[in-house]
C-alpha cells in the first residue's frame, strides 16, 4: 500500500470511530506527538488516548487534503466536533460544537504509521466551546 493509502486509511477509519483499524496501521513503538501535549509512546498509549477522546469528544473530519512523498506525509484537515464530556482543565462541557482547522505529520516505516503528530489552535476551540 502507498503513503497516501496508508495515510487514506487512517483517515477513513478515525471517521468511522474505528480505533482497532487505525491501531492495526500503527507501528508497536508509535510516537503520538499530541498538539499542547508530550509524546505519547506505542500503541496502548495510542489507544488510551482514543479511549478518552472518545468518551469527551464527537469528531468527524472534512475537507481532507493528504501529501505524501516518500515515507513521510501531511494532510490538512477541518474537524468538526462536539463536546460530550468534560475534559481535565478545559471549559465545561455541554454539548457545544465546534470547526476547527487542522493538520497533521507522518513518518512511515516498514508500511507502517511510526510517528502521528496533529497541531490546532487551541485558543481558538477554547474560544468556540467557552
């Protein structure tokens, strides 16, 4: 499979709320470098992290545009979400909805995702959910 369908893939399954599908496109070792955050490591880490956003958050993406060459990739993106539950340090939720740009990085090795690393504003969500 190429870059770009590795990286399609990943994408389609985030959109089906199919964590075992992205999991399965992951190194063992992944490195998810998580915007406002440290460096999450391997994918039980991975996973964990799906689980939360998952019980806080209700995201489906659009307007997706994926750039590869190589074994590198990016794709800028826009979510758009709601707010389901509260989230540690962050405003209350209520259900608030939000759109927001996006982007995110990828390194590949050996046909595999073995580095994720998403950036937004998050001044700007803050902003949309306060």
């Amino acid at each position: 499979m190429s870059t770009k369908a590795i990286i399609t893939a990943y994408f389609d399954a985030f959109n089906a709320g199919d964590t075992q599908t992205m999991l399965d496109l992951l190194t063992e070792d992944v490195e998810h470098h998580v915007n406002q955050g440290g460096i999450r490591k391997g994918k039980d880490a991975f996973a964990e992290f799906c689980a939360h956003m998952d019980r806080c958050y209700s995201e489906n993406l659009t307007d997706l545009v994926i750039f590869a060459e190589g074994d590198r990739a990016a794709a800028e993106f826009i979510v758009n979400g709601s707010y389901k539950a509260d989230d540690e340090g962050l405003p209350p939720a209520t259900g608030q909805t939000y759109r927001l740009p996006a982007g995110s990085f990828f390194s590949l090795r050996d046909g595999r995702i073995a580095r994720v690393t998403t950036y937004y504003n998050l001044e700007d969500w803050i902003a949309q959910v306060s």
